[in-house]
C-alpha cells in the first residue's frame, strides 16, 4: 500500500542521514520506496533551490521564498510524489508542506491563512500519512549542520537559512512543535538530541507501528 511519509525539522536535525537509513531499512524488507526531497527533488527544483538557498540572495521577500518553495513543491508533486504512490510505493520526503508553516509563516511572519491556500494549491489533496519530527535544541542542529558544510568543501559554505539568528531557528522550532500538537495522529516527534543509531531505531518503530496499525 502506498504510503506518503515526511521528515520534518529543523536544520542539522538529522533529517537527510534518517531518511537514507529508513530507505535501506525498507528496502532490506523488499518494500519499494522512493527518496526524494524539497525543494530540490526534481531537476527544475534543484534550480529553484540555487536561487533559494545562495547566501548571497539576502534581499530576498518572504513571499518570493514562499512562492519558489511551493512552485518547486507543484512540480516534485506531479512529477515525483504522485506517480510513485499511484504504483504503491513507499515515499520518503525529506520535508514538506510543514515547513512552509513552520519557515515562511512562524520564521518570516507571512500569514499562516495565506500560506494554507498557497500550500492546498501546490499539493492539491496531498497530505503526508505519517510525519516525524525531528526535534532538538537550534543551536545543537545548527552546529551540526556547521560541521557538515565544513567537511563537504567550504567551511564557510553555511546557506541563506543556516545563516539565519538563532531565534529564527528557535521560532521555527516552537512551530514544528505547534504544529505536531495540532495533530498528533499524524505526528512523531522524535527526540533528535542522541546518537544516530537510537534515532533510527524510533524512526524504524514509529514506522513499524504506523504499518501494523493500518492493516
Ligand atoms: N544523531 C546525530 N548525532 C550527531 N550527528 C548527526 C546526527 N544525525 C546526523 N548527524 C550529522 O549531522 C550533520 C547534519 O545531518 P543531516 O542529516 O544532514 O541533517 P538535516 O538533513 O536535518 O539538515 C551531518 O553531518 C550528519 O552526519
Ligand atoms: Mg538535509
């Protein structure tokens, strides 16, 4: 049975290094999956992402970062997300329409009403069957994410969200937690602070309960 799964938080919480570990997990247990990722899981959105993320674009208006988010998502919905449930695949997204909520609406302060409707247009009846949020404290993400930058080339190569102040990321934080209070059956928050094997192991269980559960 096809199943939509989202990995939502912050940055450095893990999200990407917990997305692969699930998809070789699911994998191991002959279950088709796909990996995919916004906004940069289709060629046209890996462009979008060049402008979104380039640090030097630091005049760029909240909504513009709404409006190529969610263009980026219309395109990764139809061409990647769509056809991969309607043949019953597994899709594991490394972020998703919540992170609109929880960037353009609590990080930029764009009305979250408008975002809902811009949201709805972009992914027209698609919401994820199951989200994990991957929650921990900004400054321990944003340190994480520090150390990856610097080992993958420039150590300065920090984003135009990384380069954000830290009560951008904490802001962004409350409402990830905002969001999954509003709705828990669709929510797990994972508790992101530990090792990434324990990580893991939640995600695996969280995921093996989702299954039993709908059978
Ligand atoms: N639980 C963890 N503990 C310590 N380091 C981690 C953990 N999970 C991931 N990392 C490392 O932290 C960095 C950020 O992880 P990543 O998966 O890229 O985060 P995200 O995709 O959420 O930004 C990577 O270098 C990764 O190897
Ligand atoms: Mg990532």
């Amino acid at each position: 049975m096809s199943t939509f799964i989202t990995f939502e938080g912050g940055e450095g919480a893990g999200k990407s290094t917990q997305v692969k570990l699930l998809g070789e997990y699911l994998t191991e247990q002959n279950i088709p999956v796909v990996l995919t990722q916004e906004p940069t899981g289709t060629p046209l959105g890996r462009k979008i992402g060049d402008i979104l993320f380039h640090r030097g674009h630091s005049d760029m208006c909240p909504e513009t970062e709404l409006f190529l988010f969610c263009a980026a998502r219309a395109q990764h919905v139809r061409d990647v997300i769509r056809p991969a449930l309607a043949c019953g695949k597994y899709v594991l997204c490394d972020r998703f329409s919540d992170a609109t909520y929880a960037y353009q609406a609590a990080g930029r302060g764009l009305d979250p009403r408008f975002i809902q409707t811009v949201n709805d247009y972009s992914a027209p009846g698609l919401k994820p069957d199951l989200t994990l949020l991957f929650d921990l404290p900004a400054e321990t993400g944003l340190a994480r994410a520090n150390r990856r930058d610097a080992t993958h080339g420039n150590p300065s190569s920090a984003d135009r969200f990384e380069k954000e102040k830290r009560d951008f990321h904490e802001r962004v934080r409350a409402a990830y937690l905002a969001l999954a209070r509003r709705e828990p059956e669709r929510f797990r928050v994972v508790d992101a602070a530990r090792t990434i094997d324990e990580i893991a192991a939640d995600v695996r269980r969280h995921v093996a309960a989702f299954m039993q559960h709908r059978r």
